[in-house]
C-alpha cells in the first residue's frame, strides 16, 4: 500500500497576482490619460463655436458636427470602459468584486468591450489609417492641422488601438459574455451611425468623411456593406486571438510522490476470501465470450 502525497505548484498564483498589478497599473493610466483627452477636446470644441473667422467648409462641418463623428463615439466607449475597468480592478482589491455589483460591473464591462471597444476601434484605427496614406483628404483634410494639434489625432485613431491590444494580453476573454447581447451593440452601433451620417448629408448635402464625397451611390452602398461586414468580422476574430495569449488551464502542476507505509496492513487483519475468482471471465475460453448471448 501506498500514499500518494500530491503537491501543487504556485506558479499560477503567482502569474495571477502579477498580471492583476499589470492591469490595475494600466487601467489607472489610461483612464487618467482619456479623461485628460475628453476633457481637452470638449475645450477645442467651445473654442471652435466661438470663432467666427473659420470659413473654410471642411472646418465648418467638423465644427458643427463634432459630436456625430463616429471617432469621438468610440473615444467615449473606451473611456467609460476604462473607467468600469478602474473602479472592478479597486473592488477586486477590496475583495468586493464577487458582490452583486462586482459581478454587475464586470458583466456590463466585459459585454462593452467585446460589443463595442474591440469591432470600433479595430474598424476606425485600420480605416482611416489606410485612407489617410492613400490620401489624407479623404479623412483628415491638411487645414485640420490649424486646429487639431498631431498627439491628438493619435490619441484618438492610433492609441486606442494600442489600448485594446494591451487589454487582450492582460485580460482572458475567451468567449462571448453575452453573444446576442454583443452582437447587438455591434450591429446597432453601425445601423444607428449610418443613420446619422445620412441623415445629416440628406439635410445639409455635406458628407462627414471626404471618402464619400468621391464615389457613386453604388459605390457608397458597397462601401456601407464594407463598414458593416468588418465590424462583425472583427467581433468574431478577437475570441481565437485571445485565446491564443490566455489558453485554458486544463491541468494544473503536480507532483506525485509515492511513500511505501511501514507496519503490518490493515493491523494484521485479512478479509476473508469469497471463493469467486478474481475475474471469472479469466477462466472462459475467448470463444466462449465472443458467443455469448444475453
């Protein structure tokens, strides 16, 4: 007889705690450095109103529909997931994040990042850099620089996108929390954008985004299609790309140790024998089995 004495190694724990202090590090710097971003781009925007000089229709548009920007749509969802982001990791520190609002707030957190920050971001970061090395006028017309300082740009069309890369590598997200929920944020998100974009060039006949102002109606509509499609497309590739970073832990590090028991078994004790033998069907014939019917 033996003991099997089974001791399990700490490494993950360890891996847990350190990618915890990652995370809180990260959300509390981002989330300081977005809320600075919003707050400085409401400032540009009551600068803007209140100039009178600035005729040109390109600045005109921007200045009039700042809000509608589908841009500053998703800077918001970020910041407000970072910031739900923020107050769970500080519960989780308080040991308060199994309570009914913990799991509230890490429900509400996880279904905004994978409905609306990771499709959004992924949508606009590859888009309008992509336009803008085709041509900037398309999307960032040049006398925008009179008025939108370079770090802001990237603040909000290039580190988002680094952002939700750093948040892949830190937080496992496997699967969908609420696929029909998700994919609703994702869908709507593009319907009721498309509905504001239109809405504004049937009302004032100024498109948003220069890219539209160069194509046919045909061409607007498959382009459309395009948003719509890569949207879900990258809804559906951010769960097989983080489970590439955060692989199930399906065993967990053992070691086995056998240890011979000294003294007599079972305190000299032996059971009496059944008189059956250990496996009678040992004792039959292996035709005898195959043939067999019950």
């Amino acid at each position: 007889m033996t003991e099997v004495k089974i001791t399990v190694s700490g490494d993950k724990g360890k891996r847990t705690t350190l990618r915890y202090y990652l995370r809180l590090f990260f959300h509390a710097a981002a989330c300081g450095l977005f809320h600075s971003v919003v707050i400085y781009g409401v400032c540009l925007w009551v600068r803007m109103m209140n100039r009178t000089d600035l005729t040109d229709p390109r600045i005109v548009t921007a200045k009039w529909f700042m809000p509608c920007y589908l841009t500053n749509w998703n800077f918001l969802f970020q910041t407000i997931f970072l910031t739900m982001s923020l107050v769970y990791d500080l519960m989780e520190w308080l040991d308060r994040h199994d309570s009914s609002l913990g799991r509230k707030l890490r429900f509400a957190r996880d279904v905004m990042f994978s409905g609306l920050v990771v499709p959004l971001t992924l949508f606009i970061s590859s888009m309008f850099w992509t336009l803008f090395w085709i041509d900037r006028e398309l999307v960032f017309p040049q006398v925008y620089d009179q008025l939108v300082p370079w770090w802001f740009n990237h603040c909000v069309h290039t580190n988002i996108a680094i952002v939700v890369l750093i948040e892949t590598l830190l937080q496992a997200r496997r699967h969908p929390t609420h696929y029909k929920l998700e994919l609703w944020l994702t869908g709507g998100a593009g319907v009721l954008y498309a509905i504001v974009y239109y809405s504004i060039y049937f009302s004032t006949h100024r498109w948003l985004y220069g890219v539209f102002g160069i194509m046919t109606w045909w061409q607007v509509c498959l382009y459309q299609l395009l948003i719509w499609s890569s949207t879900f497309l990258f809804y559906y590739i951010q769960f097989p790309i983080n489970r590439i970073f955060h692989r199930e832990d399906t065993s967990t590090e053992k070691s086995v140790t056998h240890e011979p028991k000294t003294g007599t078994p079972n305190n000299g004790y032996e059971e009496p024998s059944s008189g059956v033998p250990e496996s009678w069907l040992k004792q039959r014939p292996k035709s005898q089995i195959e043939n067999s019917s019950f």
